[in-house]
C-alpha cells in the first residue's frame, strides 16, 4: 500500500480540495441559473437611476461596478429591479461606464422577469464574467489541491529505502523537487487558458486580448505537458506557440493605444493608477532583442555547420 502523506499537508490539501469544489458548485448553480433566465418572459421597464460606484480593496486597488435600477410591471404591479445580470461581477471603470452607457436613466429597456418570482429580474441573461470566474477559481483550487496530495504520496514513496526511481525527489533538507512537470499542472494551465478566452474584455481593450492571454497559458499547459515525452521537439514547438502570444500580450500592453494603469507595490506602501507603460516597455524590448539574437545565433551556428 503506498504510504500517505503526513497529516498537516494533506489536511490542507483536502481543504484545497473542499474549498475547490464548494466553489465549483455554486458556479455550477449560478449557470444553471443564468442559463434559464434566456427563457424568462420580457416586459418593457424604464430605467430609474444610473452610477457608478466605486468598491476599495485594502492592497488590490479598486474595482467598479455599474449601479442601475429600472421599474417595470408584470400582471398589473409595479416592481423595482437592480439586478443587470446574474454572476456580474465588478471590474474596471471602463467597464462600467460602458454599461452605463447601455441604460440611461429614463431609457426604456426589456426587463427579463422570473415566472415563478417576478421580484426577481434581470437586464441582460446568459452566462457573465463572474460565472466563469467562479467556475474557474473552484477548478483550479480542486486540482492544486489533488496535485499538492499526489506529489506528497510520491515524495513519501520516494523516501522509503528501495524505491524506485521517480521523477520527484526529496532532498537532504526536506524539500521537493521533480524532474518532469506533474500532468495536473498542465492540465490546470489548459483549463485557465480555456476559461479566459470566455472573458469579456475591458470596454477599452480590444477584443484579441483575452484570447490572446488565454491563448499564452494554454500553450504553456501544452508546453508542460509536451516536455513529458522523451521526443523534445514537440515540447519546443509549443514553446514557440507559447511565445506568439506572450509576445502579442506585451506588446499590445507596451506599446497600445490608450492609458495603461497598474500598482505598484514596495514593502512600505501600494501606489494605485501607476502608469506601466515604461517598465512593460523596457521588458518587451530586452525579449525582443534577446529573441533576435538567438535567431542571428542560431544562423550563424547553422550556416558554419
């Protein structure tokens, strides 16, 4: 019988795990439920109030949400809404303004109403971004959890005399290091990659940017996964795929039309609305040049072969 980990790490593995799937029910719930309002009857409702509020984080900055309320009637009474859609979540100011933009205050719009519970009411159905968010935290938090519990019965297995050889070793100090990147690491990449692509952007941003970004860490799940095969050409191949995008990302963040605003964080304060461009800058062209002299290299190497 494979020996288990020890019980400090695999109770907080197995809260990893809890706390994952817990997560991932209550998105499963949330989309269920996003899913049926497509189907809720419509009645016409007038927007009311339109602001947007402002929610302070202690070391995260700020995130915005769009504040609206609309009154409507269904079977001759009046209800008031403030409900835009089911799993929105707060996001940046651009975000916002651009919902504010869609109800102005005394707009007529189509008020999706629950049949069993006309109180209950939304703007806009279908699945959104805090669904996503929500599935995918649940997802990650469950697999970390079960990778956290797999290397530690490896590792166990690995310190008893005459094991085999494993690619996860422990060292004289107690600490863990493995020669191949475990499968669930891979797979947790292609999954995060999967879900952002399912993200709707910032009003400002383009629309290629999030496919772009989750475009970089499925290929980097690729690349974990492929650089497991005793062939490395594969796994060389999906580092280029990986690079592309990367690229695009920085890029695009680098030298892009508009503000690019970030924080700065040093062991005494947080500076909120920095403006990242320069660094960003700076780092993208060092990767450039990098790249460009390995390719020059790589010609040179090649034409004396």
């Amino acid at each position: 019988m494979a020996p288990k980990p020890s019980g400090f790490p695999q109770l907080f593995c197995s809260l990893f795990i809890l706390i994952g799937l817990v997560t991932v029910g209550i998105g499963i719930r949330i989309c269920a439920k996003s899913l049926r309002s497509e189907h809720w009857p419509v009645t016409e409702g007038i927007v009311q109030t339109a602001e947007m509020k402002e929610h302070s984080g202690a070391d995260s900055g700020s995130t915005y949400s769009a504040e609206v309320t609309y009154r409507y009637q269904v079977a001759g009474t009046t209800y008031t809404g403030d409900k835009i859609s089911i799993g929105a979540m707060s996001a940046s100011a651009g975000y916002a303004q651009g919902i504010l933009r869609r109800y102005a205050v005394g707009q007529k719009v189509s008020v999706h109403y629950s049949p069993g519970d006309p109180a209950e009411a939304v703007l806009e159905t279908g699945i959104h971004g805090g669904t996503w968010i929500c599935l995918g935290v649940g997802t990650a938090f469950t697999l970390f959890g079960i990778l956290f519990l797999q290397v530690q019965r490896t590792a166990a297995r690995a310190s008893m005399p005459g094991a085999s050889m494993s690619s996860v070793r422990v060292q004289p100090d107690g600490s863990v290091t493995m020669d191949k990147p475990p499968v669930l690491m891979g797979v947790i990449f292609l999954l995060a990659g999967t879900g952002l692509c399912f993200l709707p952007p910032d009003n400002d941003k383009p629309h290629w940017l999030m496919y772009a970004v989750g475009a970089v860490f499925f290929c980097g799940g690729l690349m974990l996964l492929l650089y497991r095969l005793e062939n490395k050409l594969y796994g060389k191949l999906a580092s280029f795929a990986f690079l592309v995008p990367f690229l695009a990302v920085f890029h695009w963040v680098a030298f892009g039309a508009g503000e690019c605003n970030g924080s700065m964080t040093t062991p005494f304060s947080v500076t909120h609305l920095v403006n990242v461009r320069t660094p960003f800058a700076i780092f993208t062209i060092l990767v450039d040049l990098a790249i460009v002299a390995g390719f020059i290299h790589w010609l040179i190497k090649r034409r004396k072969g």
